[in-house]
C-alpha cells in the first residue's frame, strides 16, 4: 500500500476540491420573488455558494406569481418565491421535484408616521385591516400576484373585504414590485404590506414607520425547489441541486442566519439539515 507524503495528500485533497468545484462549475437561472433581491440576500449568499460549490446564479427577480410561471416555462433551473400553496401545486403538477422550506421571515404594514387610520401599536392585522377600509386611508397594493400581494389579499378576504372594489380611490394598485410600491406608497402617504426584509433595507422610509407585526398571519415563509428536468429537460439540475442542498445544509442555513442589515436579522432558517 503506498503512503502518501504530507506535500502528495495535500495536492490530492486540493486538486479533489478543485475537481469537485468544477463538476459544478455552472450558471443557474434562478427564478426568484423580488424580496430576496431587494434585501441585498442574493449579494451576500450567491458569492458563498459560488465559493463552496462553484456554481453562479443568475437572478430573475420578479413576483411570485410571475416567477413560477417562468419556471413552468422551462425559463429557470430553480425557484425561490413565498407562497408555499402555489409552490406545492407547482411540484404537486410535475414542474418542480421537491420543496423545501428554506427560511421565513414576517410582513408589516407600515404607513405614515401621522397614522391616520389609528392603527400603530396593533399586533391584529384584522383589525387594522377593516379600520383603514372603513377610513377608506390610502392604501398602496402590490397588485401582482407576488407572494405579498397573495398574502395581502388573503388578509383581506379573512376581513370578508374587497379593496379592488375602491381601486383608484383609496385603495392604489401598483402594479409593480416591493421597491417601487413602498416609494409610492411614501410618495402618497399610503400604508402598505411589506415583507420585512426589504423595509429594513428600504431606503426611502422618510417618517414611514412599522404600524401593525406580530401577528401570526403575518408569517412569512420562503421555499425553494428545483425544477423538473422531466417537464424541461435543458435544467440544469446537477447544479441547481447542488445550489439547493448547500442553502439547506448547516452551512447554508448558519449563513442566512448570519445576514444582517443595520444589526437587524433579515431572514430566520428553517430549511432541512
């Protein structure tokens, strides 16, 4: 049995590292929500994962909605959105292989520091939520199918509210991603539903303040899911799996534990170690 020298085991082990590294040297189109991109998430964890796996990510960030259309397209190799009953019924229809819960976070609404509806303090979206219809306050919507706007407008079924009823009025439909709707929403001094994460991150706050949280309504949980190369054979799954399995591994979830913005823990882990 030959014994390698200290200086031969070391070149192995690199040159197995590099190897390793380069069997997954590919670019993933990773189709993704908006609040992930808009925290600075992807900024902080693509470049570990690029490190420990060697593969890239390019980011598609849209809406929920819109991203899982595009990966039922075959336009992506993994999807990262927030709205767990459509993601299952994206891998229950054979786009998707598996998913995982990943990580969570919570939604806020969050308004001008006037509160004109009389809402700050409450931890009862309900409530907050039929107080500004019946003040018929100005409230800035989302307005497509992102994981927030479905969020949003189960809230405001639970209240047996319509507010697309009042669109143009009081309630205002963007149109548009997290970013723009919080800018509007400042702009016209409207309340709005936020992901955490992005509002933490959020420039433009000026005397914008977290009004209603700590509703257990307001949680907010992110999956992750490769999709099926049976329905698209061009995914990449080899990488977009390894892409998966180190944001699930204990490496993966300390990591997303560890992202920070300002002192304030953007995103909690919970994926499967």
């Amino acid at each position: 049995m030959k014994i390698l020298t200290t200086r031969q085991l070391i070149h192995f082990l690199v040159s197995t590292v590099i190897v390793t590294n380069a069997a997954f040297a590919e670019t993933v189109i990773l189709q993704s929500t908006t609040s992930t991109k808009n925290s600075g998430f992807y900024d902080y964890i693509l470049p570990l994962i690029e490190r420990d796996t060697g593969v890239t990510a390019n980011v598609v960030a849209v809406g929920t909605g819109q991203a899982i259309k595009n990966a039922q397209r075959c336009d992506g190799d993994v999807l990262l959105t927030h709205a767990k009953a459509s993601e299952e019924k994206f891998v229950k229809e054979g786009f998707g292989v598996k998913r995982s819960d990943l990580m969570y976070n919570d939604f806020v609404i969050v308004g001008p520091a006037n509160d004109p509806a009389g809402i700050h303090g409450s931890n009862d979206v309900s409530s907050a939520l039929r107080t500004i219809a019946s003040k018929q306050s100005l409230f800035a919507s989302r307005g497509d199918d992102s994981g927030t706007h479905k969020a949003e407008l189960r809230l405001w079924k639970s209240v047996e509210t319509d507010p697309t009823k009042a669109s143009g009025k009081w309630y205002l439909e963007t149109g548009s991603g997290m970013g723009s709707t919080l800018n509007i929403a400042v702009g016209k001094g409207a309340y709005v539903l936020s992901d955490r994460a992005t509002w933490i991150k959020f420039a433009n706050k000026q005397d914008f303040k977290i009004h209603v949280q700590g509703d257990k309504r307001l949680f907010n949980q992110y999956g992750v899911i490769l999709v099926s190369p049976a329905k698209c054979p061009s995914v990449k799954a080899a990488a977009g799996q390894a892409l998966i399995d180190w944001l699930l591994s204990p490496t993966g979830q300390s990591a997303i534990a560890s992202y920070k913005v300002n002192g304030n823990q953007l995103f909690f882990p919970n994926g499967n170690q």
